[in-house]
C-alpha cells in the first residue's frame, strides 16, 4: 500500500538526523524537496540517491493533483523542507490534506523542528502555548498584535534577523515593557544563542548587536491579575 512519508531534516546539525529518516529517504520512489540543491546537500552528506522534484509554496497547489495520482498507482513519496518538519511554516499541508481526503495513508516521522528546543529552552511556562509562526506582513499584524496582547498562554513565533529589532518595538508597544521573552538564534548550530529578558532588555541587546540567523522568539503570555476582592460595605454602610 502506498503511503506519503512526512520528513522531518536537522534545523543545522547533521548529527539530528534520525536512523529512520534516512532509510525511508533511500527506500522511497520519490522525494518532494522545497529546495532541490538545499536538500541536495543533505542527501549526497547520507548518500540517498532517491530521485528528487521540487516542491515548494509556489507550485504546491499545482503539483497536488499528479502527486496523490502518483501514490494512487502505487508509489511511496517522502516529503521534506529546507529544515524542520513538512507543513510547519513550510509546504506540506495541502498534500497532506489531499492523502487524507482520498484515503492515502500519511506518516510523518518525528524529528527535528525549531521551536520546541526554542520553547524548552525559554525557561518560561511550557505546560499551555501557542505557535504562531509567522505574524502578517501589513494587513492584520496591528489586530493579531491586540489579541496576543490578552493571551495568557506562552507564544512562539518566528522572525526574520532582518526584521528582529522592529518586530521587539512592537512587543514593548504591545505588551509592555517588562514582559519575559527569549530570542533564541541559530538553534543546534555551532553559534547557537538564547537571550532572555524583558522586551526592552532584549530589544536594547539586539540594538546594539545584529541579529543573524534562523530566529524564534518566545514571550510570556499575559500575567494573571487577581482582583481585589470589594468590600461588602460601603464607605457609607460604615460612617455611623
């Protein structure tokens, strides 16, 4: 029976790279790549000389129809990004939906992905978390920013190097400046960085020093404020 395998590869180090992954990369017909030269270098590094196409988010949609047709007739797919797993901030979903849809089985392997080590890492709550991924470029982002400000579960986002320093302005605009975050760099690379602190802590760090690298970035969600509990009387129940 066919299946679409879901691949996750290391976010930097090679070493991440699992047993498993490595051997559905050399026993499947097919391996979909969001970069074909990118993935290249990591298949020659492991000797996997499975075929590759491109699959990426500007023929995904494309793309779809032939592939389930492809895995309809037999063949097994291993599907794999840049770095991370399929389908989180990356291409993946729609061929994942179309298997389920028409019945194909789908296995997405465990492995490497950014932000859970950046999570963990963090040291700020972890038991309940959103992942937001990319926010909007322009339209939303001042609307999405005004619902985050009232989440009270920690949130993960990503974040372009180029777009750091502006993107921590907005989180002292939005949530203060005295809110926890962690801005973790270049996870399991050999420059791998973690500065925490408060958002003007951080901003001033990363204001003085440019960010370079894959970013995530994990903020504390809304403090709880326990309200004072009212009196039973007034002012005026107690003047005699």
């Amino acid at each position: 029976m066919s299946k679409l395998y879901i691949v996750p590869t290391p976010i930097g180090n090679l070493e991440d790279m699992t047993f498993r992954a490595i051997r559905i990369l050399k026993e499947v017909d097919l391996i979909l790549a969001e970069d074909t030269r990118t993935s290249g270098k990591l298949l020659k590094h492991f000797e996997i000389g499975t075929h590759m196409h491109s699959h990426h988010m500007h023929n995904e949609h494309k793309t779809v129809e032939n592939l389930i047709a492809r895995l309809q007739a037999g063949e097994n797919i291993a599907l794999i990004s840049d770095a991370g797993t399929p389908a989180i901030s990356d291409p993946g979903f729609l061929l994942t939906r179309a298997c389920v849809e028409n019945g194909i089985t789908v296995e997405c392997l465990p492995g490497a992905t950014a932000f859970v080590p950046a999570l963990v890492n963090s040291g700020l709550p972890n038991d309940k978390f959103v992942f937001e991924g990319f926010l909007p470029e322009k339209k939303g982002r001042q609307t999405r920013y005004l619902e985050l400000a009232e989440e009270a579960r920690t949130m993960i986002l990503y974040v372009s190097p180029h777009k750091l320093v502006k993107t921590l302005v907005e989180f002292v605009t939005y949530f203060g400046e005295d809110r926890q975050i962690c801005v973790s760099r270049e996870l399991s690379k050999l420059h791998e960085e973690n500065v925490r602190g408060t958002t003007r802590e951080v901003l001033t760090h990363f204001e003085k020093t440019a960010p370079r690298g894959e970013i995530v970035v994990v903020v504390a969600g809304k403090p709880f404020v326990k309200e004072a509990k009212k009196s039973k009387f007034s002012k005026e129940d107690n003047k005699e």
